[in-house]
C-alpha cells in the first residue's frame, strides 16, 4: 500500500509539473489563463503584455523610416510607428523558426526584404514580411555538406543593382544576382562577420572576419585582399573584426569594430588603419557601428557590457550617451544599432531588454517594445494574499511584477547586478508577501533578498566557494518564514533560520545528489521536504533535511531532469 501510494503521489506531481511549466517556461511572453471561455475539455489562455527580450537585430526602411524591423532571434517584428508598436511577422517560417541573424531591406523597393538565420539560410519576403519564402539554391555548408541549412551572420544588397545580394557565413560569403533565387560561393571559407559595399561604387566591398581581419574586393567579391595594416588586435596574427562601418559621403573611410580592441579607421579603402579607441571604460567588445548619414563625423558604436557611445569627431573622441551607467541600454549585449535615414537625430539601439529610441542623438533614451514579446520567462511567483500581484523572472531580464494579473508590467531591478543572468526561481512568504526571494544563476551573487514587494534588493553570501554554483530554487517555511532552503546547482540544500543571512548545508554525506533542480515543502508539515534532482530522481526529507530517502526509481537510462516539485 505504500508504495501504491507513493506511484500515485508521483503521478500527481508529474501532472503539477506538466502545469506549472506551462506557466513559467513560456517562451513568448506570458499565457493565463482566461474565465470568459469554460467549454468542457478545453481550456482558453490570453498572451500578457510581457513586452521586451533580447533583441540582437533592426532594420530601418530606407524609404520609410517610420517603418523598422526588429529581432529577437527566433521571432521577426515589424513597426510602423517609429517603435511605438510592434507586430510579428515570422509565422511562415518553415518548420521551427530558425534564429534570424541579419536583415537587409532593398533600397529601391523596401517592401522586398532579406533574414538571414542560424541554420535555416535566407528566407524573402516581398510584402514587407508578411510572408517569406526560403530561398537557398546553391548555398550549402561548404565542406560540412549539409545541404540549404547555411549558417548566415550577415546580408548585404548592391545599392545600384538590388538584386545583386551577399552573404556572410560561418564558411566564408555566397552571393546571388538574381534576389537570391541562386547562390555561389565567392569566399569558400572564414566566418564572415561584417559585409559592408561602397555606395558609390559598388563592386568594391569589404568583409570583416573572426581571425582573419578585414578583406576588400574591387571586382564585386571574384578576388579578395586582407587589409589590415594598423590593426593591432590582441592576437595580431588572427584579428577578430565584429562589425563595419563605411563613410556613405567618402567611401573610402572605413570603421572596423573588435572583439576586444576596440575601433579602428581607414582614411584610405582600408589600406592603412589608426585605432579610434579612446572609448571610455574598460569594455572593448565593440559588437555594432552606425553612422548619421548626413554629417558622417558623427558615429555611434556598441560597446559589449558598456552601451552606447557617441563620437562626433570621426572615431577621434567617444562619449557614452546612456540615461545612467546602471540602466539600459548601458550593459546589455548584443547592441545592434540604426539611424534614420532621413531624421539622423533619431536612433534605436537593440539590447537584452528590447529596443530603446533616442531622438536627441543619444541624450536620453525610451523603451519601444509594446508588442514585442520576446521574452524568456523563467520563473513565476504569486503573492499569496493578493493574487493580482504577480512576479515573473526572466532571462537575462531581471524581475518585473504586475498589480493588475498581468495587465501592466514594471520592472524591478534596483540592488541587481548588471550580470546578473536569469532569475531561474521566485519565492514569497505566505505570511508577509512584501517579503520575497529570487534565484538567480548568477555565480557571484544567486540568491537576492526583497523585504519590499522587490522594488530593493540585496544579495545573500550563502558561502559558495565554487564560481560554478548557484541556487536552482529557494523555497520558504510557511508556518515559520524566517526558516528557508535552497536547492543548488551542484552542492546540495542549504538551510538558513535567519532569512538567509547565514547559511549550513543540510545534505552533508546524504544519498542525495549535489544537483538539486527542483525544491518543495509540506505546506502543513514543512519538516517534510522534497527534491527532485539532475539525475530525474526525487527525494523526501522529514526532519527538515537532515536525512533524505529515495521515493522514486526511474527506469529511463537517460531521464529527463525533475524540474519542479
């Protein structure tokens, strides 16, 4: 009998999981569930305005600058607006939606478009991406041989002759001139990170790599040159361009961004190169380069992990222009950048948070995300006495909380670290729900401390001493609050009696694995507790985790991980 009633409590627990994936893990955004719709067997969910994520690409119509485009990797987003509001495009991807790594809009006809994605190719659209169409004739994996699935970084159209396009790839550049119906190789191998074309003559390109610097073509990409006098990376004999930039009035001044060098310009087609890298801070990551098309001087340049900086001198000088060194878009990365063409006071940077819109040439900054709904949630917690209060984690995001079931959302970041990663786990106490606790993957600080709602925060030291260990789920006492565990990565269960000011590992020499994926306590007996486990296992403690004892036995040589109890 006891053991038909432990199957039947992991039958239980199996379907509490099922449930409450489906809440936390929602990969766009937020679903609830909605009361107007009770049919019998079904169930009606509503998407929340959960709006922002990373956004690693942007596009600008050249036509219309009003109308800009936007990525989040696996989803495509189309504004009309200027940013104030935002429509996804992506469903007719084939298969999976592929993560879109480049966008390119034909100049001359802007409604024809170009994503270029990680592992599914190109895909076209000539309805301002309404609809898209693969187009992959010919562009294979070069010596993987893995057929029409290439890896694109990045796009670039022939200004004069739109229908002349190139691609930069994880084996080298493809191009097309027929609107990417048919492909050829033109650079069989090298990650091509950059594609840049001079506007004013168009058969000489450049193309910016990860070890081999920066290469020219004069002939339209049938014979290629390295240039790269002057650029004196950190590993000189295999320098890591990340990004171009050309001059649109002198083509023949050039900018290249770094994977830790900095900038550099070219005053001469990319013959010679000075660095430009008088860039406050001590992030040199440059990951994205824009120039005002009217007064060229001026550039603007993605700094990894240091936002966004402004140079009014040609590269000369630099100046970081954020709202403040703690909020975005300072310390987000990928920062990919645009500027309207017509308006250049008007620009947009693409961060972890979503897209930010400046129109003072990146004095202050506003969030534009409304109907972007990329973000990753990773946790979801909600305030026991005042169920419209709801707290979500997110990926890489932070915190936010709504007080109205979802309806409006607000983040809640103040005393989180810039780096602070995921927040993998949320807990409020039953008793006084102001107070609550989050867990992060974050190996410095993992566990963080609100005792007002989560408008502060502090970091609790629970005394790792491995940079690899975080807190996979913190769960609390319910009769006594102050008492509270934390499941751990690869150390076990901590316990702490003084909400989690100090610490003592609980699972010292028990049977029970180091990796804890998932923590739960007895609501009306919380000396019982149990853990799920990396090895898909689950276990059971009744003396508030001093002893532990085995309730399941899986089968499955390779089982899946318990990820909550």
């Amino acid at each position: 009998m006891k053991q038909l009633r432990t199957q039947k409590w992991i039958v239980r627990l199996s379907t509490m999981l099922i449930l409450v994936l489906c809440l936390a893990l929602s990969l766009s955004g937020m679903l609830v569930r909605s009361p107007a719709v009770q049919a019998a067997d079904t169930d009606t969910w509503t998407q929340l305005p959960l709006y922002g994520g990373p956004v690693s690409v942007l596009a600008i119509n050249p036509k219309t600058p009003t109308t800009v485009y936007a990525s989040t990797g696996t989803q495509v987003f189309r504004s009309t607006d200027s940013g104030d509001t935002w429509t996804a495009l992506n469903t007719s991807f084939a298969g999976a939606p592929p993560a879109v790594m480049a966008l390119a809009i034909d100049p001359v006809t802007p409604s024809t478009l170009y994503a270029g994605t990680y592992g599914s190719g190109v895909f076209r659209s000539a309805d301002s991406g309404d609809t898209w169409t693969a187009v992959n004739t010919w562009l294979t994996m070069g010596s993987e041989g893995r057929g029409p699935n290439e890896n694109i970084l990045c796009l670039a159209i022939n200004p004069v002759t739109p229908s002349t396009l190139y691609a930069g790839t994880l084996n080298g550049v493809f191009l097309s001139t027929d609107s990417g119906n048919i492909w050829t190789t033109i650079i069989d191998r090298g990650e091509v990170r950059a594609l840049v074309i001079d506007p004013l003559a168009p058969s000489t390109l450049y193309a910016g790599t990860s070890g081999s610097g920066v290469f020219r073509s004069t002939d339209s990409g049938n014979h290629w040159t390295a240039v790269n006098t002057g650029i004196a990376t950190t590993d000189p004999a295999h320098p890591w361009v990340t990004c171009l930039a050309i001059d649109p009035l002198t083509p023949s001044t050039l900018y290249a961004g770094t994977n830790g060098d900095g900038v550099f310009r070219s005053t001469d087609s990319g013959d010679h190169w000075t660095a430009a890298n008088t860039v406050p801070g001590t992030y040199e990551q440059v990951w994205s380069l824009a120039i005002n098309p009217i007064t060229p001087t001026t550039l603007y340049a993605g700094n990894c992990y240091g936002g966004v900086y402004r140079s009014t001198d040609s590269g000369g000088n630099w100046t970081a222009v954020n709202p403040n060194p703690s909020a975005p878009p300072y310390g987000q990365i990928p920062c990919p950048l645009a500027i309207d063409p017509f308006t250049p006071s008007t620009l947009y940077a693409g961060t972890e948070y979503g897209v930010f819109r400046s129109t003072d040439n990146g004095t202050t900054w506003g969030t534009v995300n409304a109907g972007i709904t990329g973000q990753v949630v990773r946790s979801l917690a909600i305030d026991p006495k005042t169920s419209a209060t709801l707290y979500v984690g997110t990926q890489n995001n932070g915190i936010f909380r709504s007080t109205d079931s979802g309806n409006i959302w607000i983040p809640i970041d103040t005393g989180f670290t810039s780096t602070i990663g995921s927040v993998t786990s949320l807990a409020v106490d039953s008793l006084t729900p102001s107070t609550l606790y989050a867990g992060t993957d974050n190996n410095t600080s993992s566990l963080f401390r609100s005792t007002d709602s989560g408008d502060h925060w502090t970091a609790l030291n629970i005394g790792f001493t491995d940079t690899h260990q975080y807190v996979t789920q913190p769960v609390i006492d319910p009769l006594a609050p102050s008492t509270l565990y934390a499941g751990t990565n690869g150390v076990g269960i901590f316990r702490s009696t003084d909400s989690g000011d100090h610490w003592t590992v609980v699972s010292t020499g028990s049977t029970v694995p180091a990796q804890i994926t998932a923590l739960a306590i007895n609501p009306k007996i919380p000396a019982t507790l149990y853990a799920g486990t990396g090895s898909g296992s689950v276990y059971r403690s009744v003396d508030a985790g001093v002893t532990w004892t085995l309730v399941n036995t899986i089968p499955d040589p390779h089982p899946n991980d318990v990820k909550d109890v």
